[in-house]
C-alpha cells in the first residue's frame, strides 16, 4: 500500500463498487457486537482466519456459513449505522470518493420492523457519511436464494428510494451463489429497477463460466456485472463485453480466496483490460477475505505488472462507471491527473 515501488495507492482517488454490507464489517466491530448480544461465532471468524475454500458448492457452503455468522450479529438500528459509519471511513482512509455498497434489506429487518425501516437506516445514515469529497450511494440486492417474487418487492422498494444524491438508491443487483435459481425468472425485477432509472448490477461469472456470464447478460440486461472475471475464458464473449460497455467489477482477493485463482497472478486483469473491457476494482467482502480496496490495486501492481499510469485508468474507469454526481467525478478525475503528475 505504500510508495515503495510507486506512486502511494491511499492518495490515489478512486471510486469503490463493489462492497458488501456484512463483508465491509471490521472483524473488531463483530467481535464487539457478538459480545454484545451474547453470540458464540465460530473459530476461524474470531480470528479472521479464512479457511481453505475452493468454487465448488462445498467451498461455498464454508464460506456462506461464516457470513450468515457474521450478518447474525446485526440486531438492530445502532449496529447497521455503526456499519455503515465505520465502511465509508474505512474508504476515505483508502483514497475512495465514492462507495456504492450493497445490501438485502431482508436480513436485517426482523430487528427494526420491516424491509422499508432497514433500507431507510442505511440510506439515512449513508447520508450523514457523504460530504462535498465524499459520497455513499446504495445498491438494493436480492439473493438468488430466495424467490423471485421476493426480489420484485425488492427492486419495487428500491425504485421508491431511487434518486442522483449520496443516500439514495443507485442500483439493483442480484448476488449469492451463482448456481442457484433461474436466472430468468429475475428478468421482471430488473425491469422494474429498469423503468425507475437505477444500474442493473448483478453478479455473474466468478463461480461460473461464460455460458452464465451470456445467461445473466440476456436475461438481465446489466449495467455492470459484479465480477464477471471468467468471460477471459471466452473470446468472443470478452469481444462482445468489451463492445457493449458493460462495466466489470473485479475482485482479485475474492476470486483467490474462493478459489477461483490458486494465485493473484492467474487473476485475468492484464487480459480484461487489453481486451478493452470496462473494469472497476471491488473487495467484495474485505472482513472474510483480509483485503480491501487498496490491496486490489497493490495486487494489480505487483501481480499484474500495473504501471501507475495503468492504474490510474483503472481509477478513472471506476469514477466512470459509478453513479456518482458528475461534479464529485469531474474533481475525482482531476484529482487522478495530479497525482501522476507527482
């Protein structure tokens, strides 16, 4: 993270897309909240000690076990602020502008009376976190766990929150195990998300390969695809990615602890980027899998074979592809040119 073979990655400003509400958590805030709420975590969580996991569905049940323990100490109004507080100071730190965090209010509704109290926190307190340096927009997410009648209610309480001004809804996505559900039958969710004006941004193509990837292109229409890595496995579909303008965001930490990757220098970046692809950079889930914003681009640096310059494109490209107010993009953009010319 530091200067040593570069410019300093903390200075370089850059906008951060890809973030999960439980996995932006600080493994000392779960400790905390556990203690709080008399909650017994498991081992490898209390120590943020990941264990070995590979893509196949026994490597995932490994890690959605921990996530459901870490999300299980969530129990009310002061925790989902604490979080979302704690997330946007954690991104400022790391030189981001603009944090899009993603959330299925249904997780936590149980502890504040509702879906609509849950997402009016976060968006409440997203705007208490935004300045005229900084902003925090919201991405609405449904599981592919759960029925798709659950995501239109969803994607229908996003587009009554849907808006251009940190603390409102930006997005709607689509996340969980790739290899559950009908892609499909998703469809209608995301045109409601549609015809209110917010970015499509489900997940697809970490877990599973390009024959997904087209699956979730033709079915939902994406704006942005969260992850999207596996299309390097295909040609033609990294041409007709790359054509279209589909924004990709990439999270190397993720793709290597799932297993996806065996090491940072597998992860495709190189590829994508020659290809002519769209990328923004993400952590995912930086609580489970140690890294966050800045370790993507210190990865990008050393694993890759990055240049500053190339870094700052890739900067650039996430400012480009945020929904963030165009007057905090042009300062950003700036911002970047200054510090390549340091």
């Amino acid at each position: 993270m530091s200067a040593a073979n570069g410019r300093d990655l903390r200075l370089l400003p850059k906008a951060h897309l890809h973030l999960h509400f439980t996995g932006s958590m600080r493994l000392a805030t779960v400790l905390d909240l556990a203690e709080r709420h008399g909650i017994r975590l498991p081992g490898s969580l209390r120590t943020q000690h990941m264990p070995d996991l590979s893509p196949d569905e026994r490597g995932w049940f490994r890690f959605q076990r921990l996530y459901d323990a870490a999300r299980s100490v969530v129990r009310g109004e002061s925790d989902m602020r604490r979080i979302i507080a704690e997330a946007a100071e954690d991104d400022r730190a790391e030189g981001s502008r603009w944090l899009e965090i993603q959330i299925d209010p249904t997780s936590y509704a149980p502890f504040v009376g509702g879906i609509t109290p849950a997402l009016e926190i976060v968006l409440d307190e997203a705007r208490r976190a935004s300045d005229e340096a900084f902003g925090v927009g919201v991405i609405v997410a449904a599981s592919r766990t759960r029925h798709p009648l659950e995501a239109r209610t969803l994607a229908r309480l996003a587009a009554r929150n849907a808006g251009t001004v940190p603390g409102t809804v930006f997005g709607f996505g689509l996340s969980n195990d790739e290899r559950r559900g009908v892609t499909a039958d998703f469809g209608p969710a995301f045109r409601i998300a549609r015809e209110a004006g917010l970015g499509l941004m489900p997940h697809g193509g970490e877990l599973l390969g390009p024959h997904h990837v087209r699956e979730v292109i033709e079915a939902l229409q994406p704006d942005r695809l969260g992850h999207g890595v596996r299309i390097a496995d295909d040609e033609r579909l990294l041409s007709e990615v790359a054509r279209s303008g589909i924004g990709l965001e990439i999270c190397p930490g993720s793709n290597i602890s799932l297993g996806v990757f065996a090491e940072a220098e597998q992860v495709p970046l190189r590829r994508l980027l020659d290809a002519g692809t769209r990328i923004a950079l993400g952590a995912d889930d930086p609580l489970l899998f140690g890294s966050r914003l800045v370790d993507q681009y210190s990865m990008a640096r050393s694993a890759s074979g990055l240049s500053d310059q190339e870094l700052a494109r890739l900067a650039e490209m996430s400012i480009d592809l945020s929904r963030a107010p165009d007057r905090l993009k042009s300062t950003a953009r700036a911002d970047i040119a200054a510090w390549l010319a340091t």
